[in-house]
C-alpha cells in the first residue's frame, strides 16, 4: 500500500512505514478480541473516564496534533486545529450521553400476556473501521468514541497518505489509558482486509471513502455476512432561492466550497441559482473565491490549501478538462497559483447540460458546478438529479419556507442558511451511493449492537 508521509505542499517524502504482515494482522485481531471480553464488562465510568482523558490530552497537545495533520495531508492549521477540537468533542458527546442512550428500554406491548418486554443494546464485539485521508482524526474519532462507549473494540487502516496521523491517535488512546488491543492502528494491505473482515472474531466494518472502495468492501463484508456502514461520496446542492441574502449567501458558498481545498464529501458542490438571482450570484461569486489565497498551509494568510497529494491534483485537473470536452465550459478565477504544492486553480463550471455526464460527477478540489434554474421547482428537480444524496442546503431569507424546501432535497441531510456541516451533536450520513447508516449521536452509537430482546413471560400454559 505505499504508507508514506508526503508533504503536498513541499512533495518532500518525510518518512515511509512497511505493510502490516499477516502475522501482525492476526496478533492485532486476537489481542482485539481478548481485549473486548473485558471491555464489555466495564463500566460507563470507567469508559467515560478514558474518552474523557483523551479529549483532555488532545486540547493540551492541540498544536502538535494540528502539526501533523498540515504537514500529511495539507490542511490549512486553522482548520486542522479545529479538527482536532472537533474530535475532542466527539469524545465528550459520548462521555455525557453514551450511558442514557444505551438504557435497556421497556417495550409498550398489546397484551399483558405477552409479558415484561425490554430490548437491551449490547455490543458485537470486534470492529474494522477504514477511514480517508481528509480528515484523518476527526473520521477515527467519529467511529471509535461511539463503538468503545457500546463496549465494541476497534482495528484501523486508515488512508496510506496518513500513517502519522493514524499512529498518533493510538497513541492517544494508550495514553489516556485504554486497555491494549482494544484499539489498533494497522497499516494493513487490501488483501489483509479481506483476511480481518473474514475472521469469525470481527463482527462488523465501518467505511468512509470511495464509491468504489465502498462497493468492494460492501461486498467482502456482504459475503462474510458481516453487518457494514458506507460513508461515500457527495455532490451537495447549494440552493439559492430569489429571496436569498446575497452577500451572506456568497460568502457561505465560497467557504462551503473551498473548505479543506474542496477535499470534503459534504461540501457545497452544486450550485443551483433561480433564474433571476443567477447572474448576480455568479458575480459576486467569482469575486469571492478570486478573494482566496493559495499558499503554504502553515502561513496564517493561506485560505487554500493544496490537495492532498499531487495525483490528486491530476485527477482534479483531468476531471476539468474531460467535463470541457464533453460540453462544459470552464472559468479559472482568482489569481494564478503557486507553482510548488498540489494546487488546483479555483474552477468554475457552466453549461454541464443535463446529457453531459460530468454533472453527474464529484470533483473532489476547488471546482464548482453553477447550475442555472428557471425557479424554485426546478432548482428542487435539479438538486434531486444526482446519483449520490449526502447533503444539501437551502439559503432563503424565509427560513421556514427554506425548512419546507429541505424537506423536498432527498439526502441524509439539509441546512438552511449554512453549508452542510459536520459537529459532533449533529447525525452524519447518505443515501444512494452516498452510502448507507448514519454515524455519530445515538444512531452511530447503535449501528454495531446487538438489539436484544428479553421477554419475562410469567403466565400458566394452556394447550
């Protein structure tokens, strides 16, 4: 699998990791396993305690954590320490919350003969939690807080461009005093996760990445008969309805697009613009991400980052140029950027016409799809025309009018009046080939328990 830290900003290649051997993968699942047969006995407390310390230690070393996630993946520092803060969140949601939302609840049965009713949460036991390179703490912490909170113990591969960040978070969790083999970060090969998915010990396998990452491990776990969670791709629509504050609305369409380079699944992608406020949106628009500055990540000034890697940014760079060939017509804005680093020229994309197969498409950088609608229904048709359904937004100056929109954009989640976004009280997840399940709160908290019933049936039998 190649696990290397490449700078994306200097290309400098900082330090390389081998593959995991089949050994390693098995001594990390038996130890996992052993390690789950006392952890599901513990205590919320003593549970909480741990998640409690790790949000502590990640708020006290919060610069270093930061650091490391700049210097892998290229997140502008501003925004990797609050990644880093966000995680420490997620960690406290559950601390406060875990033990009232696993509450063994009291069934309200039809007929008394049918007994005391209780469904009880329990957890399954081991995990495998495959996690992306655009937010490297943040996904860990999204799936590991909520599945040790239900007693379950997790094993990591995480992206191969982020073994730094992916060590260190084990290394957080030791320090805050979780037991060993309870979680485990392995730099694991593809054929290495087939091995764990197939072992009888791990019961359950937890994705965000790719669509078609997704579907080959969709189908492993499918074969395995083991229960999965897909986080994929997305092309959020970004609805402007003609009643839209358009100076505030620009300004949330410039950052709900650019954040993290454009690198998120939930960013706002597609534009769609009624008729009679397009071409001013586009104006002011064009001037806001021409605002942007491309530059070293670690620089305060920087509002752009590079990708992640400089394939990226050739994947990006052919994606414009095939979605121009097939009919689109793209406007680079802004200032030219910099030669060093994985730069992509913030993009716009016009005229992607309904038989134009790169409307259908993710661009994963700073490229936007301006779509133009003849009015509210159609810009509602428009942000449904996707073959992914992750997010979405609506700006409006009638909020509850924007809340009867969102009711009608089929996603797994819709704002008015904010980009999507991600914080750690709030549901995260899509549909269609954005994925299925839902992670963190109360539903990430119960997607690997196991829903059991116990029924006390004290009556006389008749036959």
């Amino acid at each position: 699998m190649a696990y290397a830290t490449i700078n994306p900003y200097t290309g400098e290649t900082i330090k390389t990791f081998p593959d995991a051997t089949d050994a390693e993968v098995r001594d990390a699942i038996d130890k996992a396993h052993n390690a789950f047969v006392a952890w599901k006995e513990t205590s919320f407390a003593m549970r909480a305690g741990i998640l409690q310390k790790a949000a502590d230690i990640l708020r006290r070393d919060s610069d270093a954590y930061a650091k490391l996630l700049t210097l892998e993946m290229g997140k502008i520092f501003a925004e990797a320490k609050a990644e880093v803060e966000l995680s420490a969140k997620i960690f406290e949601y559950y601390v406060r919350n875990a033990e009232e939302l696993l509450k063994p609840e009291k069934l309200p049965v039809l007929d008394p003969a049918e007994g005391e009713a209780i469904l009880v949460h329990e957890p399954l036991g081991v995990l495998l939690a495959i996690e992306p390179w655009n937010f490297p703490y943040y996904q860990i912490a999204r799936i590991l807080a909520p599945q040790l909170s239900a007693g379950n113990t997790l094993l990591l591969k995480h992206a191969s461009n982020v073994p730094q960040s992916a060590a260190a978070f084990e290394k957080l969790m030791k320090e805050a005093g979780l037991p060993e083999g309870a979680f485990r970060n392995l730099y694991a090969t593809r054929s290495q996760v087939e091995l764990i998915i197939n072992d009888d010990r791990v019961h359950g396998v937890a994705l965000t990445g790719s669509e078609a990452a997704g579907a080959i491990v969709a189908a492993q776990a499918g074969k395995a008969l083991k229960k999965s969670t897909m986080e994929l791709g997305g092309a959020d629509a970004f609805v402007i309805l003609a009643d839209a504050d358009l100076e505030k609305t620009t300004k949330w369409a410039v950052f709900g697009r650019h954040w993290n380079g454009g690198q998120v699944c939930c960013s706002s992608k597609r534009m769609i613009i009624v008729d009679e406020v397009y071409d001013r949106f586009l104006e002011s628009y064009r001037k806001g991400v021409a605002g942007l500055v491309a530059g070293d990540p670690f620089d305060p000034k920087t509002t752009l980052a590079p990708l992640s890697s400089q394939q990226a940014a050739d994947d990006v760079k052919e994606q414009i140029r095939e979605a121009v060939k097939l009919g689109a017509k793209a406007e680079e804005v802004g200032p030219k950027v910099p030669n060093q680093g994985a730069f992509v020229q913030p993009t716009i994309l016009t005229d992607v016409a309904e038989d134009n197969p790169a409307r259908y498409w993710e661009f994963f950088g700073p490229v936007s799809m301006l779509f133009r609608a003849k009015d509210e229904d159609d810009a509602v048709r428009i942000a449904n025309d996707s073959p992914f359904g992750l997010g979405g937004s609506v700006f409006t100056s009638d909020t509850a009018h924007g809340a009867e929109v969102a009711k009608k954009i089929s996603t797994g989640m819709v704002f008015v009046n904010h980009p999507t976004k991600v914080e750690a009280d709030l549901p995260f997840g899509g549909i269609r080939r954005s994925g299925y399940g839902r992670e963190l709160i109360g539903l990430g908290l119960k997607e690997f328990v196991n829903h059991k019933l116990i029924d006390v049936v004290d009556i006389d039998a008749h036959f």
